[in-house]
C-alpha cells in the first residue's frame, strides 16, 4: 500500500493541534468569562452572548463536549502519527546503517514520536491558547460559542451519556452537579482585597473602608454612641431664655428634650426648626415643632440600626438599656464614621449648624455658609431670608456692585450692617466679621 505524502501528513498533524487549541482555548474562556457582563450582554440581544449562556446553563453538557472533543482530536492524532511517521523513522534508521534489530528501533522510533507529537500539542494545542485565552476570555468565548454549540448539537447522544455517567459516579463521593457554592465567603473577599491592596490595585482609604463595612454588622451601636453625659438636653422646666440660650450659642443640630429625667424624653428639637418659627415658648414648640424621637436597644447592631435609619430617613434616635432606660444617643453621622473614618460633622450638618461668633459689642464673625434666617435671628438683623439662604448667597448678590472693595468692606445700609474682613475661597465667601450699624 503507498504511503501518503509527508507534507499531506504534516498538515493533517497541524490540524489536529489546530482544532485542540479551539477546544482548550474554548474551555478556559468559557470558564473564566464574567457571568454578570455575559447576562448583560445577552439581555441587550446579543446572539452570541444568547447562544453561550444556553451552551453554558448546563455546565457538565459543556464540558463533556470540550472533553469529547480534545480526547477525539488526539486519539486520532495518535493513530495517524504512529500509523504513520514511526515506520517511515525506523526506515530512515535503518537506511543509515544503525545495526539495531527492527523491533528495537520500532520501539524507539514510536517513543521519539510520541515525544514530538506530546510537545508541539501541549505547547501549540493546550499552553499557547489558554494563555491567549485567559487574556481574551469574552472575545474567544463569543467567537467560539457557534462552533461549540454545533459541536455540542452533533454529540448530544454521547454527551448526555457522558454527563449521566459523570452525574452518577460523582454523586457516590455525596456531591451533586450543579448545587456549586457560587457565593464568596468574607474571607476569600478580604484575601483578595489584601492581595488587592498589595498590587496598588485598591488604595489604603479604599481597604479600610471595604474592611470596615466587613466589621460593621459586628459592632453594637452601644460601642458608638454618645454616652447620655456628654448629651446637652432642653429641659421642660427650663425657660424660654433658657432654651434660647442653649440653643444659639451651642454648637448642635439637634437637641433632645426631657421632661424631668433623661429616661423620659419627649421628643428632638432641630435647631433649624427653631429658628424658623416666630413663637419660640416652650408650649408652641412642644406642640407644633417638637419631632417624636425614635428608640433602639443599645444591643442592636450598627448595619441593622443603618438600614432602619435609612428606610426611616432618621437622622437621630436614643440609645435605651435592657430596662428602658436612657443610655444615650446615636446619629447618622456616627454610623457612617464606622466605615468612612473620622470626618467634619460639620459636613453632614444642615446650614444652621453655623460659627456665627460674638466678637464684642456689635460685631461677630459668620461663615459664609452661615444660614441668613440664624443670623438674622441671633444678630438681629432684617435680612432677606425668603430671597438669600446663606451669607455667601447675600454677599454674592451685591459683591459686583461692590468692585473698588480694596479693604475688603462692603456696606449692607438696606439690612442695617457692614460686612468687613472678608475672605474668600474660589470667589466665595469663607467667612467675614458683621458690624452692626444704625
């Protein structure tokens, strides 16, 4: 029987590799592709994407087709090489006058081949292509899936009697296909945030506050709160005077009002709700003003007392022990501390949580984020309040009427006062003093 040309058998062997490289390099990008981008994509009418999420919904049907097919591919690559290329080496061995018995250099023949034949198909047909693979997972995969799922369609007999022999002996070892443990658990995700961390891929700030969010739902909010001593509270039997008093020289947005004891607080007080209404008594701002409080157990855990916080939208609740008792207070600001770190309350504050500062008599210093009804109510002056929400609004209302300021003064005669050591940030106003005038 004639032999076939080398060059056609060469070919046929580069074919053989070629079509493993398909089926490893289809396996891995297969594998490795990001199941949330492919649902996307396939909602978006993707064909492709459509025809690789049916391929893969059934995960040992395809790998049962990736494995028929290597194993066809290099079964027949075997046979055509050792058919083949071991008698067409044992004649050149012999032709060039090796004195070994036939049987012998049959032997050595077949195993140089089947070294060759090892080499060239794990380097062109398995390592080459994964790499390349493992790089490209989402084009290789796409490219792919139409070759694949035909392939799959050809071989469904042997595949579903793969996948139910697989099914089987897998489940005598008390494991089931398809039950896979698809979520990562809190320490793989700290171990690759870690390794994250290392490769500069997640930045410091980053860690700790992905770290923190980790470590939030095992903190008690009795480990944050404000400890009821270091609380200012507006007392029922104090007087008006009292209260204004408190409220205009403290530094607080919220205060909470007791009636006799901490244990018995009636309700919070905003202190931009304050300076908001005219009558400012005690039995108007009881009746129309005062905001019913919320309770949370000192025990609660902080992620709980967040979601509820937020589903609420409260800013503020007290902190109450196993007995009812008062233990403390707990804001937003605190729990956010949790995970961002220490931060400027100031920032999370509403506008009326200002520095408006007594210098002496007549003059103050107020930030230019300073709220014009707090200012107008502290001061006493009669600013616009309905027209300008902050100093800075007012400022920027006439600062251009005002250009030959060189020393930084501008004259307010309308509103009863001259704004003088102004300093500004980005053309805004930062802070300046006020001085009254008649």
């Amino acid at each position: 029987m004639s032999e076939f040309p080398l060059i056609w058998l060469l070919a046929l062997q580069l074919i053989f590799i070629f079509l493993n490289a398909i089926f490893a390099s289809a396996e891995i990008a297969v594998i490795t592709i990001n199941d949330n981008k492919l649902e996307q994509m396939a909602r978006n009418g993707n064909i492709r994407a459509v025809r690789l999420k049916k391929l893969t919904e059934n995960s040992s049907d395809f790998l049962a087709t990736i494995q028929i097919g290597i194993t066809l591919v290099n079964l027949l690559s075997s046979a055509v090489a050792t058919e083949n290329f071991s008698s067409r080496l044992v004649n050149v061995l012999s032709s060039i006058g090796i004195a070994i018995p036939e049987a012998v250099l049959s032997i050595v023949s077949l195993f140089v081949i089947t070294l060759l034949l090892t080499y060239f198909t794990v380097v062109l047909g398995e390592l080459v292509p994964k790499q390349i693979a493992l790089r490209n997972p989402e084009k290789i995969a796409l490219f792919l899936s139409g070759l694949v799922y035909v392939i799959s369609k050809i071989f469904t007999p042997v595949v579903r009697l793969f996948s139910a022999s697989t099914t089987g002996i897998v489940r005598l070892f008390g494991m089931n296909i398809g039950e896979e443990d698809n979520e990562n658990t809190e320490e793989e995700i700290r171990l690759m945030l870690d390794i994250g961390a290392q490769n500069g891929q997640i930045l410091p700030d980053e860690e700790n506050m992905i770290q923190n969010i980790f470590e939030f739902d095992d903190i008690s909010i009795e480990k944050i709160m404000t400890h009821r001593t270091a609380v200012v509270f507006l007392w029922m039997s104090d007087t008006d005077e009292e209260w204004e008093k408190t409220i205009r020289y403290g530094n607080h947005s919220i205060y909470p009002v007791c009636r006799e004891s901490t244990d018995n607080i009636i309700g919070i007080l905003y202190t931009k709700d304050y300076f908001r209404v005219e009558d400012r008594s005690k039995e108007y701002l009881r009746r129309e003003v005062i905001k019913p409080v919320s309770y949370v157990l000192e025990t609660v855990s902080a992620d709980v007392l967040f979601r509820n916080m937020k589903q609420k939208k409260d800013r503020f609740a007290v902190v109450i022990d196993e007995f009812g008792g008062t233990s403390g207070i707990i804001t937003m600001n605190d729990l956010l501390k949790q995970i961002v770190g220490e931060f400027n309350d100031n920032i999370l504050l509403s506008k009326d949580a200002i520095d408006i500062k007594s210098l002496n008599q007549g003059a103050w210093q107020v930030s230019g984020n300073a709220s014009t009804e707090k200012v107008a109510a502290q001061i006493g002056l009669n600013l616009p309040i309905d027209k300008y929400d902050t100093m800075n609004d007012l400022y920027c209302s006439v600062k251009d009427h005002n250009q030959n300021n060189e020393d930084r003064i501008v004259l307010f005669k309308e509103y009863g006062f001259i704004m003088k050591n102004i300093q500004l940030i980005d053309d805004k106003l930062d802070q300046a003093v006020i001085v009254k005038i008649d």
